[in-house]
C-alpha cells in the first residue's frame, strides 16, 4: 500500500514553523509496511486543497492530512474535503460537548467559533482528539474497484501523534501485506564517493525489494541505509542481512555504529567500558568537541576537562606549546597541535589527550595553509599521532567534520590498543 501525506498550513509553506509531523508519521507508516509515496504542503485555499487531493487519490490508496480543523476563519480543510467528496457538513452535538467540556476543565469559555468544529462531512467517522478541540475525520471509499482511505488530523503535533496512536495505527496495521524493514550502518572518514566505490556495484548483493541509500551528514558521517520490502519477515530479515554482511565486509574499517547513535555515544560508551578519560585543547573548534562528549548522560565519568585555546599566549602558557614553533611553523601546523595534545593531557592526567588547530574560514588563509586546512592530534600513554585534514570554505561545516573525525580518531585508537 502507498500513502500521501498532505499538510494544510500558510505558515509553513512561508517557514514560520518547521513541519515535523510528516517526518514522525512517515517512520510510524513505515514500520506498518506502508510506503510513503509523496508528502506535499499546501496553502489554506479550497482549491489547492482539491488538486491535492485528486492527485494523492491517483497515486494512492491512503491520505492522511494535517492541519486546518480549527475553529477559525483560515481553517478550512474540512470545507474543502466535504466539497471535494460532494458531502453536506453536518452538525454533531456530541462532538461540541465534548469540546465544551475540555475547555471548561481547562478554565476557558466556549465560543460560537467552537461550533464549527462541530461540524462533520456527512459519512465521516469521527475519531476522538483526547487531548484538544479538533476531532480526527476518517473517511473509506472505492474508486475504480479499489479501497481508498482519508484520515484527517490537527495539524498541532502532539494532538496529531495521540489520534495516531490511539486510533489510526492501530487500524491502519490491518491494511498493509508488505514487511518493511531499516537498517542504518554509520560511517566516518571517508566520503560519499570514495564509499560507494568502496562498496561496488550494489546490484552484486541488493535482492529484489532492497535499496541503499547514501546520506552524508557533519555530524555522523555517511550514512548507509538499507531498506528491504518483503511479503514476509523472515524473507525481508534474509535480505536485510545479506545486505548488512557485504558493507560490513567491504567498509567495515569506517563503520563506527548502527542505527541512529554518534560518535561521542559510541566513543563514550567505549571510554566507560575500558575505564579511560579523555580531555581536549581546542582552537578552531571552539569547545565544540568537549561540548559533544559532554551531551553524553554520564560523560563525567570519563571527560575530565577541556582547554579553549584559540590565541597563542594560551596555547603556550596553558598548554605549553613552545614559542618556537609557533613561530616557526605557525598556530595550524603538526608541532603545535602535538604540543597541544600532550600538554592537555599532562595537565589534566587523562588517558588522551585531543587537539585542533585550523583555518575555519571563511578568511584567514594562506597559499600554504587554505581555508579547511585543520590539524588534529591524539596522544596518549604509547605517543602522540597527527593527521591533517582539507576540509571546506563553510566555517560551521569545518567545525562538525573536525570534531567528528577527532572523536573518531580515539574511537579507532582505543580499538587497536584493546584489541
């Protein structure tokens, strides 16, 4: 079965809100074995509305919609919908009772507005809103000897998500005959192109039903989706591990987790297990390091501290990094992000100790040392390693990449040693 998802509002087509009710249904459909096919926004006018729905019902057999069932002028989403299925809106007395009731308990009068929500498009089933005014409106009709389904919502998420659960869901488990199943692998240190060359020709190992999809990110590298459909379980769990198996084989170096963890979670769960600490010099990121492993409930365990040491008379009288090469080689060089490393590390007593020095940009480079040049080092109780990175011109994206592959970098080390 495929589905449309349809949002009614002017305010997010014009970006006042962020539209994160199509992002929770679509994951709930999905693990139904529903396809989301199209999720489209449209204005509060009757006549989008229509062409909105003529098209889902072409391309589908469920359409959920969000938005404009409230009591106001702008609200006309269930105007629309009864003109569409040629429907006369009809008054429903238990439906404004029980709006009475809620915003009595809440200390608020009813309106005459109130009323319209009242209104129902004749053959529409109600479903209950436990939590606010606007009911949920389920429609089943055919066309073209096939079952099409309408199911209505508010558009306020937290009212959307209770209908969902307490009545579409479970209603809607009943409709799908196709097993759909995800699974993310999560890669760092290499990009999207040199990965999918890495992997070879998917067609090779992706059965029949299965996809990869390759989706970068600053802060969790590229990651690697699988997605199987399947008319049984155990088939689509056949395949989905297949699949699993060869980017295991073929990128397993780079994969650092599965599902939707980080890197500071898988490094700190690692920190915790070998009974390490860890502490950070930091220039070009700002903090932004220490400030992620600390996101982590727990990290006080093994983060004992960090260092911001973004001008060289910090770098020298904090971390003791010699004035000769600073001067001789400059604050983003290996020397310095090597000194930095280690005089954090014998400050603070840590296991490891994590440096960054670079040019973030957008300005301040050099022929010699572009915008994206950034150094990073790692020291610990068997030496000191630094590595250089090209990275980019955007200042914010150079600052996730360098605090990612940084943490990565202790992850990787702290495998070999216990290993």
């Amino acid at each position: 079965m495929k589905a449309h998802l349809v949002t009614v509002g002017d305010e997010i087509l014009i970006g006042q809100i962020m539209n994160t009710n199509v992002a929770w249904m679509a994951t709930q459909l999905n693990l139904l074995g529903i396809e989301v096919a199209r999720m489209v926004t449209v204005g509060d006018t009757p006549q989008a509305i229509h062409n909105v729905l003529k098209t889902a019902f072409s391309e589908a057999d469920l359409v959920l919609m969000t938005g404009g069932l409230g009591p106001t002028h702008d609200d006309l989403t269930k105007d629309a919908v009864a003109t569409f299925f040629r429907k006369e809106l009809v008054y429903q007395q238990a439906i404004f009772d029980h709006i009475r009731q809620l915003l009595e308990s809440r200390g608020r009068k009813v309106s005459d507005l109130n009323r319209v929500q009242a209104l129902v498009p004749e053959g529409f089933e109600v479903i209950p809103n436990p939590i606010g005014t606007a009911p949920g409106l389920w429609n089943t009709f055919e066309e073209h000897g096939r079952k099409k389904y309408l199911g209505m919502m508010p558009g306020v998420p937290f009212e959307m998500k209770a209908i969902m659960e307490t009545h579409l869901l479970p209603r809607l488990t009943t409709l799908s005959d196709t097993i759909i199943l995800h699974q993310t692998l999560l890669t760092v240190g290499i990009g999207e192109s040199n990965l999918a060359e890495l992997i070879g020709d998917v067609t090779k190992f992706l059965g029949d039903g299965t996809t990869l999809a390759f989706l970068p990110g600053p802060k969790t590298g590229v990651r690697l989706r699988l997605s199987v459909r399947a008319t049984s379980k155990e088939a689509a769990e056949q395949s989905l591990q297949k699949g699993i198996t060869h980017l295991w084989n073929r990128a397993g170096k780079y994969i650092y987790g599965e599902g939707d963890t980080l890197p500071e979670i898988v490094l700190g769960e690692l920190l915790k297990k070998h009974g390490k600490t860890i502490a950070t010099a930091e220039s070009c990121t700002g903090g932004h390091v220490a400030d992620r492993l600390s996101d982590i409930p727990g990290s006080s365990a093994y983060l004992l501290g960090g260092i911001v040491a973004y001008c060289n008379s910090v770098k020298k009288n904090l971390l003791g990094v010699s004035e000769g090469n600073l001067l001789t080689h400059g604050a983003v060089s290996e020397p310095v992000v090597r000194q930095m490393a280690e005089g954090i590390r014998e400050k603070t007593g840590a296991d490891f100790g994590i440096a960054t020095s670079g040019v973030a940009g957008p300005d301040g480079g050099t022929p010699d040392k572009p915008v994206g040049t950034i150094w990073v080092a790692l020291a610990d109780k068997d030496g000191t390693e630094a590595h250089c990175l090209q990275l980019f011109k955007d200042r914010i994206l150079n600052k996730e990449y360098t605090t990612t592959l940084t943490i990565d970098l202790v992850r990787k080390r702290l495998l070999a040693n216990t290993a």
